[in-house]
C-alpha cells in the first residue's frame, strides 16, 4: 500500500519552462519520491488554447482561467510560468491569500513588486520560492538563504543575462559588430524578437534587485537601480581591452560599504582575462559571492533553457514537499544504504606521470617496456633539459588501471630506471 502524502500541483503557463517542469515530473519520479517522501500530482494547467492537444500525465485537466488554481481546495502549491506581470501577480496573490504555496520564475514580478508579495506570504505563513527567477539552473538563491546563512555577505557580481553574454563573447571570439552578433543570438534562439530587456541591462537588473535582497535582507528599489546595456557597444573597445588582457562582460555588481549602504548597478565592465567571470562563454551565466567565512564561490551554469530552469522550478517544490520531514541527508532515508565500492586498485583513468632518470640512451624505451608489460599505453612523451637531478622525463597514458601503473612503476624501481620516486596524477577530461 502507498502510504506516500500527495503534493497536488496546478501550474500556469505550458511554455518552454512549464514543459520542462512536467518532462521532469514525468522522468525523475523515482528520484523525486526518494529526496521528498510524497508523490507528485499535476492536476490542472492553465493555458491560453485549450483547444491544442497537449502531453500531459493522465488525469491532468486543461483550463483557460488561471484564477481556477487559486480556488481549487485540492491543490496545494501553484506554480507560475505565465510570465508578466498584471495577471501573474494577480494569481500569486489569490493563491497565497488562499493558503497555497507558490513556486515562481518571475523575476521582473519579484524585483518590481515583491515586496507585497513576500509580506503576504510571511502573513498567511506560505512558502514563495524562486530559485528559477536568478540565473536559470544555477542553485545561486537556494546558496545564499541557506548554505551561506553563517555568512556575512560582501559583495556579489555576476553574468546573470545569457542573450548579452551570448553577443559579447561573439563579438569578442569571432569579431563580429553588435548588429550581427544580436542577430545570431536571435537565430539561436537567445534573444528575443525584441531584445530591449537583455540588452539594455533591465533582465540584469531584475535579478540583481532579488540578489541584494537575499544577501543583506535589505529592499532595493528597482527604480533606483543604475542601469547600461550593451547596445551602443563598438567592437573596437573589445579588440582594445583585449590588447590590455581584458574581456568586456555585461555585470550585475552589488555590495555593502562600511557605511552599511548597498552599492548597486548593470554595466559593461573590463574583467581581467585570468579571472573566471572573463571566461564565461556563449549564454551561460557565472556568478562570483565573496563572503567572511567562506571567501570566495563561483557558480557558473546555464541561465535559461528548458530543462535548467525546470530543474530549478521543481527544487523549490521538493523543498516545500519535505517541510514535514527532518531530512538531514537529503533523503527520506535517514540511515542511507551502504554504497557498493569499487576497490581503488580497480579503478581507471589516463595518468601524468613523471620520472626523474639517467641521461642514457634507451630510458624511454625502457620505460616504455615496463608500461607495456602491463598493458599501460603512452598517449604523448615530452622530455626537458636536463637538471642537476637527471632528465625529467613526462608521459601522458592512455587510460589504465591505478593497479598496472602501480606495478610498472614498481618494476622500475627495481631496475634501478629512476633517479627519484615517479609522480603520478589522474587526468580529468
């Protein structure tokens, strides 16, 4: 018999995102009732054209009224994918004035009115949770109302739009102007056929405004907000901070001054080239926190996209699924099952290695005879100058056992090959 509660869902709004959020209902089942304990039950959706043959779970109900969500008793958390403003903060309103959690990704919604929105939901004692509103599936909201919690915040600053990020990077790795570039963002499906809100740093914006809100607790008006996008930028000026070693980035930077005042803005910055942020490639969004204990996290990721920003949608509803639970390992199960563990002798993978050896002919033969005595290959071999130690000689192997270039290595100290011990390291990727 299931003994499992149900957590009954009413989503509006069957876009990219929404189709995602009941993809992964649909194919991470078993995963969903292992980290919450319930079953999930989608039970009615709220869309423009009920007409259209849709694919959803059997016994899901198709309406045209988002408002039905609100007042349907059964449900127990709506989840807002509508986009907008006027009819979606209508919905959140009603559905926690009727008691009903809410799961949201509108951060324009959040950042110009939130403010109401957050008050009622602490009044009526529901949750509102919006990872999916700041850097798509990037877990930066979650991060920072709890991992961080015994933190003290000091600044934030980060690549939160993936359309300009998208544009500047072509402008940058390709050379192409502004116009072309904001075209190929459009054919890929990054951009909008109206742009205004990524380009001119008003998405940026948005996300940032919720940013400061949970890093110091503190309510920053979106109208006070500096803002300067990218559209009157001239490729000459990436081709000049590029000569100086610097990549231009479209930021959302934040911070708190001594005064206790927030430092806040969107603009084009020159970032360093060594530094992770000038790094962040194509749409995907980075975002740097320093903060007292920790110091400082990267989180880098993709800011939007079907499946990201579902995965995002459908952690907030875990998390209000496992309020009645303790859940300390993440899991229902308390006293997790053993792991089955591979023996470390077992385990496989390409290897630098490195030997310190005699300046004679024949060493790399020699060498390689021991490797291929137990079946260990060689991928590249470099050899340096010699030192006052010997002749650093480098290999890089295919992929083998730690237990076979265990044992080569052992079969050459014992014939005396090696000057000093060898060293050995795993290579990712």
């Amino acid at each position: 018999m299931n003994t499992r509660p149900t957590l009954t869902l009413g989503l509006a709004g069957l876009g990219t995102v929404g189709s995602g959020l009941v993809r992964l209902l649909r194919e991470n089942t078993e995963e969903l009732r292992q980290r919450s304990g319930c079953e999930f039950r989608l039970k009615t959706v709220a869309v423009r054209d009920a007409s259209r043959e849709r694919d959803l779970p059997a016994g899901t109900r198709l309406t045209t009224d988002p408002a039905e969500l609100a007042r349907d008793p059964d449900i127990d958390v709506v989840v807002e994918l509508m986009g907008g403003v006027t009819t979606a903060k209508q919905l959140i309103t009603a559905s926690l004035d009727n008691g009903k959690h809410v799961v949201t990704a509108n951060k324009a919604l959040l950042a110009e009115d939130g403010t109401d929105l957050f008050r009622q939901a602490g009044e009526k004692k529901t949750a509102l949770l919006y990872e999916a509103s700041v850097a798509g599936g990037i877990p930066v909201v979650q991060t920072l109302k709890d991992s961080l919690a015994g933190n003290r915040i000091l600044s934030i600053e980060g690549i939160l739009n993936g359309t300009s990020n998208f544009i500047l990077s072509e402008m940058t790795s390709r050379g192409m102007d502004f116009a072309t570039a904001l075209r190929g963002a459009q054919e890929n499906g990054y951009a909008e056929a109206d742009p205004t809100l990524d380009i001119d740093g008003f998405d940026t914006a948005h996300k940032l405004v919720l940013l400061v809100r949970l890093a110091w607790g503190l309510d920053y008006p979106y109208t006070s907000m500096p803002v300067q996008g990218i559209r009157n930028l001239d490729r000459m000026d990436i081709d000049f901070a590029r000569e100086f070693g610097y990549r231009v980035k479209l930021l959302g930077r934040a911070r708190l001054t001594g005064e206790g005042k927030v430092e806040a803005g969107v603009f084009p910055t020159l970032v360093n080239h060594t530094y992770l942020l000038a790094r962040v490639g194509g749409a995907f969004n980075a975002i740097r926190i320093e903060a007292n204990a920790v110091g400082s996290l990267f989180l880098h990721g993709p800011g939007a996209g079907s499946l990201p920003t579902a995965s995002a949608v459908l952690g907030d509803i875990v998390s209000i699924a496992r309020r009645a639970h303790l859940l300390n390992s993440g899991f229902v199960q308390q006293v997790l099952p053993p792991a089955s563990v591979q023996p470390a002798a077992e385990a496989r993978s390409t290897c630098y290695l490195r030997f310190m050896v005699k300046d004679n002919p024949g060493v790399l033969r020699d060498l390689s005879g021991a490797l291929a005595d137990h079946g260990v290959s060689i991928a590249q071999a470099m050899q340096k100058e010699r030192s006052e130690n010997g002749v650093p000689l480098v290999l890089m192997t295919h992929e083998a056992s730690a237990q076979a270039v265990r044992d080569a290595i052992a079969d050459m100290l014992r014939a005396d090959f090696l000057l000093a011990p060898a060293v050995c390291y795993r290579v990712m990727g």
